[in-house]
C-alpha cells in the first residue's frame, strides 16, 4: 500500500496504525474487515479512541477502503 499522491499528512498515530495493519491486511485475499481490524490493533496496545480515530482519518484520506460494507 502506497501513500495517495494528493493525501494530506497523517498524524503520527494515523502512521503507527497504518504500520500495524499493513501485514495484516496484506496477509488476506479480501481484506480486513473493520471489526476485525479493530480487534487486532486492541491486541497491539493501540487505545480504543486512537483506533477509532484513525481508521477514521485512514478512510477519509483514501489510505484504506471500504469496499462491499
């Protein structure tokens, strides 16, 4: 996974999170659904609020995808 080319910067927890998930998401044929993207950076240590906040903020600027809900 790339950084979008017209992305704005991410925080520095954004980029943390994002470091997390990419082995992860990378390990599946489909994706990660967000649920159990949630739960595995729970297990990593992330707090619930910077997990919430950043998938939000990764979503928003094109980082990762919702695809078929």
């Amino acid at each position: 996974m790339e950084n979008p080319p017209s992305s704005r910067p991410l925080p520095t927890y954004a980029e943390e999170v994002l470091e997390a998930l990419k082995p992860e998401i990378e390990a599946t044929a489909n994706g990660l659904p967000r649920d159990q993207a949630e739960k595995y950076l729970d297990t990593t240590g992330f707090e619930p609020a910077t997990i919430e906040t950043a998938l939000d903020q990764l979503l928003n600027n094109g980082y990762v995808y919702i695809v078929n809900d």
